[in-house]
C-alpha cells in the first residue's frame, strides 16, 4: 500500500507508528542530517495533509471508474466514505489551502 504507519501500527515487532509520530513532534530537535533524510523519503510531517492526499487520490481513481458521475453522500469506496469526505471538503472550502482548491478544481 502508498501510505504511511498509523499511530500504533508495528512493522517487525517495532511500533513504528509511534516512531513516526515522535518525530513530528520532535522535528526542532533533530539534526539537519535526519531531517533531510526523512524529507528524502517524502515523510509526511502532517498526518491531516498525508489523510488529506490520501482521499483525494481515492477520489480520483473513483473519478476513472464512474467518470460520469461524482460520489453520493454516503457512497463508500474501498472502505473510505468518499462522499462525506467530499462533503466535507465543500463545507471547508474557504478553510482549504490554496493547493487543496487546485487539487478539487
């Protein structure tokens, strides 16, 4: 899968979930070294823009399987309720980033 660990997710018995989490809260304490590394591997410092580009991109391939129509309201896909997220988004439109809106448009 294109993601990256949840809060509490292990990978061989390590919580690297946690791991993950500890340096986005930590990223002013780490050396410039380890925070170029994290970068280079395209690490995702917030978890609301990493969900946010998560449900984009599922509205998206959405998008290619039922190009003639956008998700109801309650419409799941892959186990993500894609139509309140959508939903969502036009209620928060004035709260969206300039990159999210030309992400939507």
């Amino acid at each position: 899968k294109d993601r990256w660990p949840t809060q509490n997710e292990k990978y061989k018995s390590k919580n690297i979930g946690r791991w993950c989490t500890a340096q986005r809260s930590n990223k002013t304490q780490l050396t410039a070294e380890q925070t170029a590394k994290l970068d280079e591997i395209g690490f995702p410092w917030s978890v609301h823009n990493e969900r946010w580009e998560h449900c984009l991109k599922l509205l998206e391939e959405y998008r290619q399987e039922h190009k003639d129509r956008w998700p109801t309201q309650k419409e799941k896909y892959k186990s993500k309720n894609i139509g309140s997220w959508c939903v969502r988004q036009r209620a928060m439109k004035k709260q969206l980033t300039p990159e999210q809106t030309a992400k939507l448009d």
